[in-house]
C-alpha cells in the first residue's frame, strides 16, 4: 500500500516528488528566507536534525543504487547473457531507485508536516520567484551557494 502511494505522488506531482519546487539545501538558514516564511528557532533545529538524517540515508541509498547498477553491469557483459539473472538485477535496482525516491520524498514531507500548509505554500513560492529570478546567472537550486550539497538527483 505505502509503496502504491509514493508511486502515485510521484505520478502526479513530479516536480514536488522530486523536490524541484524546492529550495536544496539548508535553506532555513538563509536568513532573508527564514524571515519571510517565518521559521523559528525550534524549527530550524527540527530542520537541522531531519537533514543530517535524511542526508545520512540518501548517502546509503545512493550507494546501494551504484552498486545495484554495476552489479546489472557485470552480468550484461557476462557471455553468454543469463536473461532472468538481468532481470532479477534489474528489479533490484529499480527497487533501490525506488527506496532513494522514497527517502527524498520522506523528507519533503516531514518538512511539509513542520512548516504547515500555509509556510509550505511559501516556501514553494519563494523559491520558485528566486529561480525566476536568478535563471541564467548562477545554476537554480540555491538560495545561497553554502558549499552544501542538496540531496542528489535521482538516476
């Protein structure tokens, strides 16, 4: 059921599912950025420590996803091709994918449950004027280049 329902978030809000409305990062510790949507002191801890964990599991699940596809590798070159063996590699890959995407979104939605509907809603607004704003001058993603990496992209 848990997996029939990111599948169909994912459907049918693609870019949020993948957070591209989105600031990456530690945006809640621009400070013009938490002024405006109002994050407090508290929060930003919350924020802090939903991060450093969401972080620490994307790392993992990132891993597993280059191993499972290295893995898919080694068999496709194998002679001669086992086809059930690729197929079984391929799910497990697929189901890696999947487990990275799930985390991604498991964060966004902690963040939605922290912020609330209505400073959700401004965040999505702020950051989408910001990458308005600065397209074609610094790559969009940002609201400060803090040497902070953003969780990475889906392969």
């Amino acid at each position: 059921m848990k997996k029939l329902i990111c599948v169909m978030i994912l459907l049918i809000f693609p870019a949020l599912a993948q957070g591209k409305d989105l600031p990456r990062g530690k945006w809640w510790q621009d400070p013009k950025l938490s002024s405006i949507i109002k994050v407090s002191k508290e929060e930003k801890q919350k924020l802090d420590e939903l991060y450093t964990e969401s972080r620490r599991n994307l790392i993992k699940l990132k891993s597993a996803v280059q191993l499972e596809r290295f893995e898919l590798e080694v068999l496709m070159e194998k002679d001669p091709l086992d086809e059930a063996m690729v197929l079984e590699q391929y799910r497990k890959l697929d189901d890696a994918r999947d487990s990275l995407g799930t985390e991604r979104f498991r964060f966004l939605l902690e963040v939605r449950k922290l912020l609330g509907a209505e400073r959700f809603q401004a965040l999505k607004l702020e950051f989408q004027k910001h990458r308005r704003g600065k397209k074609g001058r610094q790559k969009a993603g940002r609201f400060k280049d803090r040497g902070e990496p953003g969780p990475p992209q889906i392969d």
